[in-house]
C-alpha cells in the first residue's frame, strides 16, 4: 500500500464513520471537496461505488460495508502502532544497546548505573563488552563508547569522563629481579605484557611524552592479550611490566602490589566518549542514557 492508497481508504472510513463529508473533513482537518475528490479516486480506481450519496445523507453500498469490514481493523493497528512508536520519542522506554571496553565500562558507567536505573525504569540496558574497534551501527547498537581519538568523524560524540593518564607499572617481585627502568626507551630490555586488539592483532601503543613530543616505543611483549583484567593479574604475578590506564591500576599502586614507573612520562589521553549516528528523531531512552551519562557540562 503506498502514500496515497492508505490516504484514500483513511478518507473513505472517516465519511464512513462520520456519515457526512463534512464531519469527516472537519475530523481530517482538511476540506469537503478534498475528501469526496479522494473517495471518488478511490471508487474509480476499485471500479465500484463504495457510498451511497444525496444531499443529505451519505450511506455505505454493499462493497463500501465489506470493505469497511476488512480494512478497517487493519487500519487501526497500523495507526495504533504508528502510536506505540511514536511514543519512543516523548517517553523514555525500550533498549539501549550500547557497545563498549571493560574499562569504560568501569569508569564511565559502572557508578552512573543505580541513579540511571531509578530515574528511568522503563529502560532496559544491554551493555555488549568488546574491546575491538566495532561499527556500531553496522552491528545494530544504539551507540558506542572508546577513548577520544578512536572515533569516527562522522559519528555525534559526548564526552563521558575527563582525560586520564596511562601508568606504567610492575610488582615488587619483578623489580627485586630486574632494574627499574630509568626512560622509556629502558623499556626495550624487559619483559612487557600488552593489551592487543583480537580483530587486527594490533598491539596497544606505548605511548610517551618525550621533549620533541609524544613518541611510541617498541617494547618486548612476552605476553599479549584482550583482556584488560588478565593483563593486571599477570603484573601482579610478575611477569612483567604492564601498561594500564591510571584508574585501574591506582588501587594496587595504593596498596603496593603494583609500583608506579616512568609516572614523569605518561602524559594525558582523550577521555571516553559515548558516540551515535545522528541527533535527528533520537529515541527519548537513548536521549536520557546520553544525558545521564554525559561528563557534566559536556555538549551533544
């Protein structure tokens, strides 16, 4: 059914219902003379008179009564859920499906989480852990969440949190065996364990502000993996240095199972940024997920 089939049968029901044309115009919000214009199109393109009409009345043939009674039920569950979509817009309900790494997952939204769910418990989250570098819409989510530089220029992008720091750390059982590297380039001769994505291959850079500027160095991965938590366990055991996001390994630093090195040299990266496909008709649940989690006084 296109445009103009579904507005002819929608202005043969309203007369229908209205017994007049001009109750059915005023209902439609258009005027008389569209509306029998459009009911005639109809009847000719159908080959057969659907109303009776005099210039009184208006009355259903025997075709305009079976076609009232097929059409009309299917009708109304399309306008109904014409309604229930559209309610997406003005309520916050349904799913957010957002992709995400396990550390934004700690950082960003773990301790938004009890608040979001109180102000809108009509929302459902799916939250799908992937630390790759995933096209979002291509796998169907409502929006993503990665560290700034690792975003698309065509995507909407909200800051989540502020810039942090990358921390180079090892165990006290490492450091009794092997000594402290003094500049990051030391770090050439030891043992390194290194995030790496598992749909490229590709290492997490290490990263280091150097007077001339920011310069990666090439370390010894001697142990390689996509599991952020599996990394820190191996520093903690010793197996050698790692290199982690501040916020994960304060706690050890705090505690001394983890020894902080090269602090002078780690300087700020971009933040988590939530990230979407377009602002146009966003769905209400997804507007409030974004606006609940967003850094305060960020901008989307």
């Amino acid at each position: 059914m296109d445009a103009t089939e579904f507005g002819e049968l929608k202005a043969f029901l309203a007369v229908h219902e209205e017994r007049g044309f001009r109750r059915a115009a005023a209902k439609l919000a258009t005027s008389p003379s569209a509306i029998s214009r459009t009911v005639r199109a109809l009847e000719a393109r159908l080959g057969v008179r659907l109303l009776n009409r005099t210039t009184r009345s208006v009355a259903p043939t025997e075709a305009g009564s079976a076609l009232v009674a097929r059409v009309k039920p299917i009708l109304g569950e399309m306008e109904a859920a014409l309604r229930e979509v559209g309610s997406f817009q003005h309520s916050p309900r349904g799913t957010v499906r957002v992709n995400l790494p396990k550390v934004a997952a700690t950082v960003a939204i773990l301790p938004k989480l009890h608040s979001f769910a109180a102000s809108f418990p009509d929302v459902r989250l799916d939250l799908v852990v992937d630390n790759n570098i995933t096209d979002v819409v291509a796998r169907g989510f409502d929006a993503g969440i990665r560290i700034g530089s690792q975003l698309g220029s065509d995507m909407v992008a909200v800051r989540l949190t502020p810039d942090f720091r990358m921390a180079v750390v090892a165990s006290p059982r490492y450091l009794e065996a092997h000594a402290r590297p003094a500049a990051p380039g030391d770090l050439k001769q030891h043992r390194c364990v290194t995030y790496k994505w598992d749909d490229t291959g590709a290492l997490f850079p290490w990263a280091f502000d150097f007077p001339a500027g920011r310069e990666i160095v090439q370390v010894e991965s001697v142990l390689a993996a996509n599991d952020t938590d599996l990394l820190l366990s191996a520093a903690l055991q010793g197996v050698g240095i790692a290199f982690l996001t501040e916020t994960v390994a304060a706690p050890h630093i705090v505690e001394g199972s983890l020894v902080r090195l090269l602090d002078e040299w780690c300087g700020p990266v971009p933040g988590f940024h939530l990230y979407y496909s377009s602002r146009l008709h966003m769905a209400a649940a997804l507007r409030a997920f974004i606006d609940h989690m967003k850094l305060s006084g960020s901008r989307s």
